[in-house]
C-alpha cells in the first residue's frame, strides 16, 4: 500500500489481484446478491484508490480494505432499506442433494444472524480477521468482538438444531 500511496499502479493491481477474490466473497456473503456484490465490490476498490491516503503504515492492509468495504455495504444498505434474504457460502459448484440441503440451511442461519452478530461472525470465522482486526472494523473493543463470535455461534447452533440441521 506504501507503493500506491507513491503512485505506482503495478501494486495497486497487485493489492486488487491479491485480495479481490476473499474480497467478493465476503460481499457476497455479507448481501447475499451477487449483482449488489458486485456493484459494492467496484464501490469498494474505487474508494481505496481514493482514499488510499488515509491508510497508515502502521495499520495491517486487510482490515482497513474490509473496514472500507464493510462501510459501503452499510452505506449501501442505508440508502436502499432493504434486506438481503440469503447469504452464499460456497461459490457455485455442483453438489449432493443432501449437501445443498445443508448449505442453505446455514445460509438461511447466519441471515438470521441479528446484523452485530453477523459482522463480527463474517469477518472472524469466515474471513479470519482476528479479534483486535475485527475490533477496529466494528468500532468494539476485541473483549465485545469475541463475545459477538461466540454469541453468533451460540446463536447458530441452537439455529440449526432447532430445525434439524445440525447433527
């Protein structure tokens, strides 16, 4: 990112080709809409090319780009007022019968995650953002972002049993 700040155009196709595809994922993940993701995910890039100056040396790359592409999506979400109904897991790939069955079960649980929750357990588990990472992203302490994993979890679990879906 110091290489963008410079002006040099190699690394900011380098940060894209490096980051894009979890990048997409988690929009996708986050609003369950693969043209929203899309249009969210270009918002996203054009902004840290923008904004590439209010990154600092001393923050990890990742976070700030997910930061970034966590406030579009609420902007996103502010303007249209509107929820998304299903969230993807997995990117489109042929599968059993049984296992599609299971796949949309938890997409339709971590939907039904309430949206603090939902944040925190996007970029944890899936994504692997680490507490103090997440913490930043949520404006939380890393205590309150571990407690929302965990309740998220907690939340899925006790989901998917009531329907049947865990095993």
């Amino acid at each position: 990112m110091v290489r963008v700040q410079s002006g040099n155009p190699q690394a900011y196709e380098m940060l894209f080709s490096r980051h894009s595809g979890s990048l997409f994922g988690y929009l996708r993940r986050r609003t369950g809409q693969d043209e929203l993701a899309a249009d969210l995910f270009q918002e996203t890039w054009l902004k840290v090319h923008r904004f590439s100056g209010s990154w600092r040396p001393d923050q990890a790359f990742k976070p700030w780009l997910y930061g970034v592409a966590l406030n579009t999506a609420r902007d996103a979400g502010r303007k249209s007022q509107r929820r998304v109904s299903t969230v993807m897991l997995e990117h489109d790939r042929p599968q059993a019968p049984q296992a599609h069955a299971q796949r949309l079960t938890l997409e339709q649980a971590i939907e039904a995650l309430p949206e603090n929750l939902k944040d925190a357990f996007l970029l944890g588990a899936v994504h692997g953002m680490d507490h103090r990472e997440i913490a930043t992203q949520l404006d939380i302490s890393p205590a309150n972002a571990r407690a929302r994993i965990s309740r998220a979890r907690a939340f899925l679990r006790d989901w998917l049993h009531k329907r049947g879906g865990a095993k």
